[in-house]
C-alpha cells in the first residue's frame, strides 16, 4: 500500500512575480495568506521562499526570519515548511551554507548541482549534510535529469552524504519559457533511483497535473503551485494556488492516496537508515 501523500505547496518560487499572475505572493503576508488558503484546501507542506522588496528572489536570513514568523502567526504548526536554498546563479554554496547554518530551520530544499559542483564544494556540503541530519532536520535533495540521480547514488556511495533513504525531487523539466513537462519523463528518473529513495516531483505547464497524477499512482509524492505552473489540465490559467492544491487533493482521491497529516509529512520527509 502507499504512504500517506505528501501535497507540497510551492506558491511562488524565485522568478515568476506579480506580473505573471496577480495571485502570486511576494510579501511575508500575501504567501501566509496563501499558505492558510492552501492549508483549508489539503496542503500539508509548503516550499518557501521569500522575496526583498522589489520582488526579486532572497536568501536573505533577516527576510526569512521576518515571513516565518508571519506565517507562523497564521498558520501555526500546521504546515510543513520546507524552506529553499536556490541560488538561481546569484548566490554561491557558500552562501547557501551559511543561510541554513544560520537560520536552522526544520527542513530545506537543497540541488544537488549547486551544493556539490566540485570536489572542494562538496566537502563543505557534505560537513553540512551531515550537521543538519544530526539535528533530526528534514534535507530534500533536487535533481534535474535521471544523470543527476546516478550522481546522488554516487555521493551516497562514497560517504559525501550519509547512507539511508533519502528524500529527493524530481524536476521533471527545466525553469524556461513555455516548458511543458510530460509524464513519461518520470519513468527515467524512477528506472535511475536504484538506492530507493523516497521522491517528490514537480512539473512544468498544463500536464503538471498528469505528472502527479503518474507520480501519486506510482508511490512518490508531489509539489504542485505557481512556482513550476499557472496553467490547468485544460489549458486555462488557474485562479490560484488554492485551486492547484483543490485539483490535487481530487487527484489524490480518485487514485486512493490519503493525503498525510502534518506529523506524517514531516516523518516522510525526513531521511532514514
């Protein structure tokens, strides 16, 4: 039997702003308020991520800490929330190091092409990795391509990441114009997980819901909302991230997933041996 579904919310991502959809937040009370509608709707975890004033993507740890505690005034411990350290080619490991050292929050997000570029990054990383599993904290590893899996086995294999099962995305596409992602490209990066690691997806465009209907039915876990797609399975443009998680939570229904109470996500984005 399946696990209880992880339903993951990424509302607003590092690029997309108010002028690509008006429903996308960008201050600490626009994405609390749309972590609450998320949450009414069957959200149990968000992907976060926060914006400095002129709407443009930050790792900034005095604006993280400003927003999570506007959402925590709204929300309380009834999300997950899994904050993201993407460098989107303006901030470097070292910086993505020092935002989760300096914040210590519960869970992040972290791509393995950006942690563990090279040998001496990799080295940091790992000191890192090994620093937060120790904290009982919650690392989700991104990749991006089947190869990028076998990458991870490998960083698994010689010790630069602890052994055990580990929780990693799968970005079924790339972060440019008019991506649209399709399903069949799960079945690559399932076939290249050989180490059996619990997995997430996230897709691009109109068939983001087709993928995670494919990734609910085959066991894995799904991040859907206005950071990867606006669009619904027809082709319309969705009124909000609220809508997205409503059409998830009827995905998940139709192919019998339970969706997961928050105690069961954040146990299921943890790592184990």
């Amino acid at each position: 039997m399946s696990e209880p579904l992880v339903l993951m919310v990424a509302p607003n991502g590092a690029r997309r702003t108010k002028a690509d959809h008006p429903a996308i937040p960008v201050t600490p009370e626009e994405t609390a308020e749309v972590a609450l509608q998320c949450l009414k709707t069957g959200a149990n975890a968000i992907h976060f991520h926060v914006r400095d004033g002129e709407q443009k993507h930050s790792l900034d740890t005095g604006l993280y800490r400003e927003a999570l505690s506007v959402l925590s005034e709204r929300v309380g411990d009834q999300l997950v929330v899994q904050v993201t350290t993407e460098a989107i080619g303006i901030y470097t490991p070292a910086e993505q190091r020092a935002l989760v050292r300096e914040l210590k929050p519960s869970s992040i997000s972290m791509a393995v092409k950006e942690f563990f570029p090279n040998q001496e990054e990799s080295k940091a990383s790992s000191e890192l990795v090994y620093e937060y599993l120790e904290a009982n904290c919650a690392p989700q590893f991104i990749v991006y391509s089947p190869e990028e899996v076998t990458t991870f086995n490998g960083l698994c294999d010689q010790g630069l990441i602890p052994k055990g099962k580990h929780n990693v995305l799968f970005v079924l596409g790339r972060y440019t114009d008019n991506q649209q992602s399709d399903p069949k490209d799960l079945v690559s990066f399932v076939e290249a997980n050989e180490q059996d690691h619990r997995w997430s997806i996230c897709a691009f465009g109109s068939q983001e819901r087709a993928c995670a209907a494919l990734a609910m039915s085959l066991g894995g876990h799904v991040r859907l909302g206005f950071e990867n797609s606006l669009w619904r399975a027809d082709g319309t443009v969705a009124r909000d991230n609220a809508q997205v998680i409503e059409e998830g939570v009827a995905l998940a229904e139709l192919l019998g997933r339970k969706i997961a109470t928050v105690e069961e996500a954040g146990q299921l984005l943890k790592s184990s041996k």
